[in-house]
C-alpha cells in the first residue's frame, strides 16, 4: 500500500497504455496487463494539476489504477511489484480530444498511441466505433475511449430539428451535433 503523502492521481488502465506505448515503446497488452503492480520510476510527473512537476517520481499501479504517485522517497515500492525504468521520460496525464472523428477502432488505438485517452467523435461513425463505445461499458479498451454524436444534423425547422434528434436518440448516441 502506498505510503502516507503520496498523490493519488485519476489515471485509468486506458491512460498507462498510452503511457507504454508512447513513452515506453510497449505495446498496449503488456502496459494494461490486469492483476499485476508495476512501479513505473524515475520519469518527471505531471500531475495535471498547479502543482510544479516532480522529479524522480513513482507512480505504483495495479489492475489499471494509480494506487499511488508523487516523490520517489515518498512512495512504498511492494516486494512483488514489478520495476519499470522512466529515467529521463515525463508522465502525463491522458490527453482528451474533443472534436474528433473515429472512423474506426485503428483510428482509436492510434489516438492510444499518441497519449490521447479519450475522444468525443462528432458525427458519422460507424458501426465498429459505436459498437467500441458499448464494449468499453464492459471492460477497459485497448484503445482510446469514445463518446459519439452519430450523424450531423441539419434541421431547416424545430419540428425538423426534433425529429432527427429523436432519431438519433434512439441510435443511443452520447451526444447530439
């Protein structure tokens, strides 16, 4: 468990595999392996926060969540964790995109690759990144998570405007562009 002091920090399992893939050249299913601590050491963190960046720090996660983050001296390292070396890399929090457009799952691992968390895809998805979106209710992706807007509209009346946004209510977007 971490030591007292240490800053718990938001990240999810989405958010260190883009930290593997893009900062340590790993590829996504060994940075989100599940049931395994991994102490990633040495980087710079920056918290998202004011707060200035620290040196030489640890961040301890275990089943794709930060158990503990802040100053090397300040966080426990447990016997069984495994080490990661981020000497001379810096730790960011998952960058959110939001206006995108996810044409496919492949799109979405790409946004992974570039440290990219989360996408807000406004309009014209298909099929696969709408049935992404469902499947990351269920367990964490292996790629950016998304949010879709389904079609654009473009009403020329209120009754037309109602009409396609029940249309694409129904279609159980997470929001309307």
């Amino acid at each position: 468990s971490p030591s007292p002091g240490t800053r718990k920090l938001g990240l999810t399992a989405l958010g260190l595999t883009a930290l593997g893939v893009a900062l340590l050249g790993l590829a996504p299913s060994v940075a989100s392996a599940q049931s395994v601590t991994r102490a990633f050491t040495g980087a710079t963190l920056i918290d998202g926060t004011t707060r200035a960046p620290i040196a030489n720090a640890t961040l301890l996660v275990r089943d794709g969540r930060v158990l503990a983050a802040g100053p090397a001296a300040a966080v426990r390292i447990p016997a069984e964790a495994q080490r990661v070396s981020l000497q001379g890399k810096v730790i960011v929090p998952g960058l959110i995109n939001a206006h995108g457009h996810a044409s496919s799952v492949a799109n979405l691992a790409t946004y992974a690759a570039y440290g990219v968390t989360t996408v807000y895809s406004l309009g014209d998805e298909t099929a696969e990144v709408f049935a992404a979106r469902d499947a990351q209710q269920r367990s964490v992706p292996k790629h950016a998570r998304v949010f879709v807007a389904g079609p654009v509209l473009n009403p020329s009346s209120p009754d037309e405007a109602r009409a396609q946004v029940a249309s694409v209510a129904d279609r159980r977007v997470d929001i309307v562009k």
